[in-house]
C-alpha cells in the first residue's frame, strides 16, 4: 500500500466505473471510525428515517460550507462488524456519470477521509479476518473474469474452496513438525518415531499438492486467456473467417487481395476461455508503403500470439508461398486451416495430411467448421476439461510460486528421511514447506508481499 495502515482511519473511493456520460448510478465508499460520522454531516434524510444498519435512506447530499445540494442519493449504512471491511463502512448511491461522484468524494475527504489505495477495503477485510488472502484473491478475479466459466472459479475460491485445502495440508504439516520436535526435545520419555508411518503422510500432502499446482495453468487459461493469431496468404478467407467465428463483420471482406491493412482484434469464449482472435493482413512481398507496414504488424502479432491458425485457400491447395510461411511459423503452436471448402470436391488435400499439425476444413463464407475449429483449438491448447459444467479451484501464478517451494521442501524431508539424516535436518524443510503454504492463504507473509498483491486492485475495491 506504500504506507501502513492506521487503525480506525477513514478512506473513501468511487466504488463503481464511471463513464462520462453513462451509467444509471455510482457508488462512493467510505470505510473507517469516522464513515457514519462524515455521512450524517452530508447527507439529509427527510421525515423521520432512521439511521440503522443496513438500511437504505433516501436523501440528499449537500455541501456542510455552503449548504448548497450536490446530488439526489440513497445510503447505506452498514456498522461494523457486518461490513465487507469489518468496519464501519457507508455507501452513497448517486446518479451515474462524473460529476455527482466526484464532488460526494471531495466532500467525504473535505470532513476527514483519506482516499483509499487500490485494494484498500480489500486489504481492511483481509486484515481484520473477515477473508484469507486466496478469498480475497479470488474477488479480484471475478471482478476481472472475462468468461462465465472464469467467474464460477473465482466464486468457488470465494466460498474458500481453495482455502480448506491448503489449510488441511498445512496442519498435517504442523503434526508432523510437532511430532518429531517431541522426540527432539523429550526422546527419553517417547516411542520412537514411526518413520515410515511419517513418510507415507509425507507422501498424501505431496500428492494433494502436486494436484493444486496442476491447475496452475487452467487459471492462468481462465484469468489471461489466449490470443490467436490468424495468418496466411492475401485473400484465402481470413476475414471471412473471422466473421464467421465472431458472428459479426469486423473484418471488410472484398475479393480484392491485400484489403486488409492492420491487424483487427475480436474477443470471443470458447468452452469458457477468453481468447483474443487478430485477423492480420495476409503476408506477401508488397511494394506498397501501407500494406508493408499491415504486413509486419501481422509478423509482430505472429511471434507474440499463444496460437497460429496458419489459413490456406482449399481451391489453391498447398503452395509455395504457403510453405514459405509455414516454415516460418512452424516453431510456435498451430493449426491448419483449410477454408473454402465448399468450392472444392476435395475438401482437405491429401499433400497436407503428412504435415504434424492439426488440421480444421472451414467454409467461412457459409459459416461451416467453426464448431470443429473451436474443439481443435481447445484440444491443442490442453483445455477440453475447462467447462461450464466442471468448475475446479484453479490457482494464480503467486500461489503457484508458493506450493512450488512447499512441494520442493516436502520432497526434501522426505529424500531427508530415506538418508536416514537426524531429525533436526527434517524440521528445517518442514518449516519451509510449512511457511510456504501459509503464504497462499496469508498466514505467512510481509507487509512488501501484501502491497504487491493488493496494489493490483481497483481502486473502489
């Protein structure tokens, strides 16, 4: 947060995007001591309304200095400890727009509030326990979930299915830690260790570590998602395609060669995946100056995408321009796509089937193949599992980070114990794996780990 935070301090934020000119409302948070304090000096209630929790007023906002009415409004008023802070937190509800929220914000700072830090309130709920660091985590994640499937995972890492998890390895852990400093510290007054009854433990924590960190890339998948590159000769349906698979008309479509100048972006979900789709200009020799700029565009969005679908025109079949640029991306993921089809008798050539890529028969212009294309394009990228009917816990890259150094640690103690080493060299991993794991739920952290984290919040959250 670049700053400790002050106990009982007030902050204040726009909760909600505000958009000139748009949207029906916007919210200004206040959370702290001094939250009811500053909301009964600005706001007017009219008639008798009580002021109790969790209740909505209607009323006015206005200016204490010069009595003058800012903006018609409703708020809430949530007292601690049930509040998304566990504080006391009170929320004006204005009209949209910019300038109601805007002067409400200065008026709530001009009676003592601070302005929040991103992922401030965030930060106040995860301190004051009301969620552990992968909930709060999470509730970045549905803020910025791009996929319906995104959102239904960062509501499970919400309700704490990530949580129970690790906090059960973590204890096992512990008990495992405790048992062998009783023999450490007491081996008169003990039974031996039953190490082989430890290492099988050893073995399960293992195990279920093993199988949170295979759904690092799932995550990254559902958080991130893929940009797909399509590319290939002027004029062998790329756009088409692209309209086709976007069911719109981003892309102009001529029978010209070369229409395209630049690389045209569209964002679609497949099977619960955002993924970024650049139509690029098709790559030829061009003298001119324009299309040779559209041209390296398409070879710069080529190198940065997770996916080429390499284009090819069916009543052409394979030819040397086509080879020549194969060559050139075949180093990075692909598929080969075979469009207009329907022109054609023979709808994949046999000269391509040899090549060891997966191959996807399209007819853009009848919109036919597309279904195929998304299966294949989720089939190569290892995410058939990720639907809508099976959501999974999935971890980011911090949290990866965390059970990667727990899994080494454990893998240590337990190489430690087939050596036959003392027990003092087993509780020296222990403790890491054990530090490491409460790192991901945040029962183990610093404060520079928690600006980093935090700071990659909106502000209003």
């Amino acid at each position: 947060m670049g700053q400790t935070i002050i106990q009982g301090e007030t902050i204040a934020a726009i909760a909600t995007a505000i958009v000139p000119q748009q949207g029906s409302v916007g919210i200004v948070r206040l959370s702290g001591a001094d939250a009811e304090a500053i909301a009964r000096t600005l706001f007017k209630a009219p008639g008798q309304q009580p002021w109790e929790s969790h209740r909505i007023l209607y009323g006015y906002v206005h200016d204490p200095q010069t009595q003058q009415t800012v903006d018609e409004a409703l708020l809430l008023l949530m007292r601690s400890p049930r509040s998304y802070t566990r504080e006391n937190v009170v929320e004006f509800h204005c009209h949209g727009g910019i300038m109601a929220v805007q002067q409400v914000l200065q008026l709530c700072v001009a009676q003592g509030a601070r302005l929040a830090e991103p992922g401030e309130f965030t930060l106040r709920a995860f301190l004051n326990g009301r969620l552990d660091l992968t909930q709060a985590e999470s509730i970045a994640d549905l803020v910025g979930a791009q996929s319906p499937q995104a959102a239904q995972t960062a509501l499970a890492g919400m309700r704490g299915k990530l949580t129970t998890p690790i906090r059960e390895l973590r204890s096992a852990c512990l008990d495992i830690l405790a048992a062998v400093e009783a023999r450490i510290d007491f081996a008169d007054d003990l039974p031996p260790l039953d190490e082989p009854a430890v290492a099988e433990q050893l073995s399960q924590v293992l195990q279920a570590v093993s199988a949170i960190l295979d759904t690092a890339y799932q995550g990254e998948l559902l958080r991130s998602g893929l940009k797909v590159a399509i590319v290939g000769r002027p004029n062998v349906g790329k756009s088409s395609l692209l309209n086709a698979w976007s069911r719109s008309d981003r892309a102009i479509v001529t029978e010209l060669p070369g229409t395209t100048r630049d690389v045209v972006e569209s964002q679609l979900v497949v099977g619960g995946i955002p993924i970024q789709v650049l139509d690029t200009a098709g790559i030829r020799e061009a003298d001119n100056q324009v299309e040779q700029i559209g041209i390296e565009r398409s070879r710069a969005a080529t190198q940065s995408a997770d996916l080429v679908l390499l284009t090819i025109d069916a009543q052409q079949g394979w030819t040397a321009a086509d080879e020549q640029l194969y060559g050139l991306i075949s180093h990075r993921p692909l598929i080969l796509v075979v469009n207009k089809t329907d022109l054609v008798a023979d709808r994949v050539p046999e000269s391509l089937v040899k090549l060891p890529v997966p191959i996807v028969s399209t007819a853009a212009a009848l919109s036919q193949g597309i279904d195929q294309l998304e299966q294949t394009i989720l089939k190569t990228i290892h995410a058939e599992q990720l639907t809508a009917s099976d959501v999974a816990v999935t971890i980011n890259q911090r949290q990866a980070a965390a059970l990667t150094r727990a899994r080494t640690a454990l893998e240590q103690v337990r190489t430690t114990i087939s050596n036959q080493l003392p027990l003092d060299f087993w509780t020296i991993d222990l403790r890491m794996a054990i530090r490491a794991l409460g790192e991901v739920t945040g029962e183990e952290l610093t404060e520079s780990m928690l600006d980093e984290i935090f700071s990659r919040f909106c502000i209003g959250k």
